[in-house]
C-alpha cells in the first residue's frame, strides 16, 4: 500500500510539473524536418474577404501558421491613400488591422501587403497579398496594367511607384497625394486592380521620403501625355522617367584679354593657378581633344600667352583654343597623327582666377601622341534603320558614355576606334544634337526615347571589329502591344 501511494505522488507531480511548464514556455517554431518553402495560407477573415458594406474599424486574419511582420510602413499599400495608414501587428496566427482614418461612403478599398507578410519559421513572402472591402454594394473591378522605363537608360528601375490623380491640375502631382498608388515588379511592369472606373492621369515618382508627391525637379519623375479613362479603354500605357535638367547659374566665360582693372585683394604667397591635363601617361588620345582644367574659375585667360610648338619650339598652325561656359576648362583642337611630339607653353601670367591666383611661373607641357595599333576598326551594320527617326548610337564603357555617332547610312565605318567592353544605347535624337535631353513637366516635353542593347561588344587593338545591330521596327512607344 505504501508503495502503491508513492507511486501515485510521482505521478501527480509529474503532471504538475508539465502542466506549470507549459503554461510559462514562450511559443518556439518548430525545428527539424524538411525545409518549408510555402508561404501562409490564410484559413479565415473577419469580416470575411470582399465583404460589402463595411462599416467597422477592424479586421482580423487568421493564416495557417506563425506570422511575422516585416517592413510594414514601406510594403503596404492601401488604396483609396488614406490619410492616416491603418495600424497592423501580428500576434501568434493572426493579423489585426486596424483601420485610423474615416472610410468614404461606396468605396472599395484594398490592402496590399506587398513582401511584409512572412510565416515565423522561415520567413517566407505571401507576396502582394491583399485584403478587400467595399463601403457600398459592389466591388469596383476597374484594371489598368503598364510600364515605367527610365528614358536615359532604357532600362526598369522598380523602386519608382506609380500614381493616379483624380485632380487634373497640373500642380496636383506637387500638392496632393494621389488617389491610388502601386509599386513596379522588376521588369519594370505595375498594375492596379479594384480601382473606381473613371479618368485619372498618371505618374510614375522615385520617392525616398514617402510623400508620393513631386517635390523636387531632382526627382526621377514620369507623366503620361494623354488622360487614363478606367473601364473604358484597354490600353497598357509606358511611362518614360527622366530627372529635369537644374537652371544653373553660369559663371561667364573668362576674358581673353589682359584685364586693366585688378580686385586689392593679395593671395597668398604660397600659393598659385593650379590645373591638370587629360593626358594619360603623357600621352594624347588620337581621337581627342587635348583639355587643360583649372581648379578654380578664370576671370582671365590670355591666348597670346599659350605657345603650340614642335620640339624644336616652331611654332604649329592649325590648332585652336576655345573656353567652355564654367570658366574651368581650356580645349584645344587639333588634327593629331601618331607619335607626333609637341611643346605646349603656358607664360605665368597666361590665367588669373577671381582669387588673384596666377601660375607664377611659365609651364611646359610636353605632349606625345599613340600609335595606330593603340586602336581598333569597326564595321557597325545597321538593319531596319529609318533616317527619319535620327537614330544616334551612344557607346558607353563601364556605364561612362565614350562616343555619340549618328547614324545617316546603314553602315558604319570608324578607321580609329578606342579598345575595351562596351554597352550600346540607340538614341531617338528628335532635336539633333547628338544628346539624351530630359523632359520637363511643366512645358509637358517628354524626355528623348532610347532602347538598351543588353548585349556586349568587345574591340580589340590593332583589330578589325564589325558589329551588327538590327533596330526595331517602330521606334519606342507610349503604349504595349
């Protein structure tokens, strides 16, 4: 009997012992097995998904497994924009959201979580799961689908997000905020869904700070010519994103000629003109011009005072000089031959910046050109070309762009060209003038089209290299196919 008693003891505060353990243990994912690659299921929806006329402030959604949040206020989109974003947790299988800003009458809202919503375990994305309601009967159904390149590069970027305004102000994009918004997939393609049929314009807008309005002119920024009419029209709109050129204030060209009139003030004594060349390793690119850059503006620049000459110090014909608008940079142009000596002589009082800096002494610059075989040959054929279209091929090596050549025939022939990888973007020059040129929204000019060739061509020295490029053929459009 006594044995009998003891053992029923051990038993009791067995389970004592479970049932206080229990009860305190943190909850744990559970560990071992085979790695889960699914995302949450959601099992139930109070009020359930779609509801109509919702009049509550409060919504509960239960999913299958533990839930985490991650990056909530940067991943969720609620559409119509509230003022105020509902407040989201999640707490064991549940997500709670509740809703802060007051609801519009016969209004269908969604909640996109877009990649915040994670099982506990393993963190994997439901993503872009969204929850839906309706203030009145029905559920607008309204759909509209399209791209956003950036115009200079022709290529995605899916950190801009996409706008719609109600508002036909111009200004609207800079005041408010729009009444839906949606984020680019990596292909750069977006999509609404559920909107209220009806006109809007639209916009596309990198937007760091979260404002989703057009605040600075240094933003990249997109608008769409035409109006957006939901539900009536099936069109897939391509937005083209650009940054506006600033208005700079250009310092003037320096004068050419000895000032007569000095400032009082006395530079320092240690202290001179200073520049640089763009020569490398002493050596003058054959397809370049040769560039002396000042550190600091000139108020004054002597050409008198600049010597082109031989090694025997004759002087050379044929060249020119010219200034550029910030006052810095010195151009001198020439029809340079290979391996070719020279002497450039700059007299110490040729420059002065508005500091009174002078060089303080005479400088030599000795200036030897490259060899032929530094370079290559290429053979650029161009398939469907339409001249009209003012087609200009811009070479970029490691994203620096190298060269800008138009093209007028169907084959290209360059007898130097500069070695190395490069990337090729096919420009639609409207204004002719070999350039990418940014839109401007308040003049509604949109920015000059180009295509991206994601391809690679390599030239190689003293080499005969041919590319072929087929061009489109239809130039780049503000519509898909």
């Amino acid at each position: 009997m006594k044995r009998m008693s003891f053992f029923v003891a051990v038993v009791f505060l067995t389970y004592k012992l479970v049932v206080f353990t229990s009860g305190c243990a943190q909850i744990i994912p559970p560990t071992g097995g085979p790695r889960d690659s699914l995302p949450p299921v959601m099992l139930s929806a109070v009020p359930k998904d779609s509801t109509l006329n919702f009049k509550g402030n409060k919504i509960v959604l239960a999913f299958d497994e533990y839930i985490q949040l991650e990056r909530t206020e940067e991943q969720l989109i609620v559409s119509p924009v509230p003022k105020t974003n509902p407040v989201v947790e999640a707490r064991l299988k549940e997500v709670t959201i509740r809703i802060k800003d007051t609801l519009e009458e016969n209004t269908t809202y969604s909640i996109n979580f877009g990649k915040s919503l994670k099982d506990l375990n393993e963190g994997n994305p439901y993503k872009n799961f969204t929850y839906l309601f309706s203030t009145g009967s029905y559920i607008d159904s309204g759909r509209l689908s399209g791209k956003v390149i950036i115009a200079e590069t022709g290529k995605p970027d899916s950190t801009l997000i996409v706008m719609l305004h109600r508002n036909f102000d111009d200004s609207v994009v800079m005041k408010e905020k729009p009444r839906y918004f949606t984020r680019l997939d990596s292909s750069g393609l977006f999509t609404f869904n559920n909107i209220a049929p009806g006109q809007y314009n639209l916009f596309a807008l990198k937007d760091p700070s979260g404002q989703k309005m057009y605040l600075r002119n240094s933003d990249v920024f997109a608008f769409y010519d035409s109006v957006i009419n939901v539900g009536q029209s099936d069109i897939h709109p391509v937005l083209y994103a650009f940054t506006e050129e600033p208005e700079e204030k250009k310092p003037g060209r320096p004068s050419s000629a000895p000032s007569t009139q000095r400032k009082t003030t006395t530079p320092k004594k240690d202290k001179k003109l200073s520049y640089s060349t763009n020569l490398a390793e002493g050596q003058q690119d054959l397809l370049s011009d040769f560039i002396l850059t000042f550190n600091d503006s000139l108020v004054a620049f002597d050409e008198n005072k600049l010597h082109f000459t031989d090694t025997l110090f004759q002087p050379v014909t044929g060249y020119t000089v010219a200034h550029d608008t910030t006052g810095k940079i010195i151009t001198l142009k020439y029809p340079w031959k290979e391996e070719q000596h020279f002497r450039l002589i700059l007299e110490k009082d040729i420059a002065r910046d508005s500091s009174e800096l002078e060089l303080g002494k005479a400088d030599t610059i000795k200036i030897i050109t490259r060899k032929k075989a530094d370079y290559g040959t290429l053979k650029l054929r161009i398939r469907n070309l339409d001249t009209a279209q003012h087609v200009v091929f811009l070479f970029f090596k490691a994203d620096k762009l190298e060269q800008a050549q138009p093209a007028h025939s169907k084959e290209l022939n360059f007898p130097l060209f500069h070695t190395g990888d490069y990337q090729i973007r096919i420009l639609y020059d409207k204004n002719n003038n070999l350039k990418w040129d940014p839109g401007s929204y308040m003049k509604k000019l949109q920015p000059e089209k180009i295509i991206s060739d994601s391809k690679k061509y390599t030239i190689r020295a003293n080499w005969d290299n041919e590319i072929t490029i087929e061009l489109p053929l239809t130039p780049p459009e503000d519509v898909m196919k």
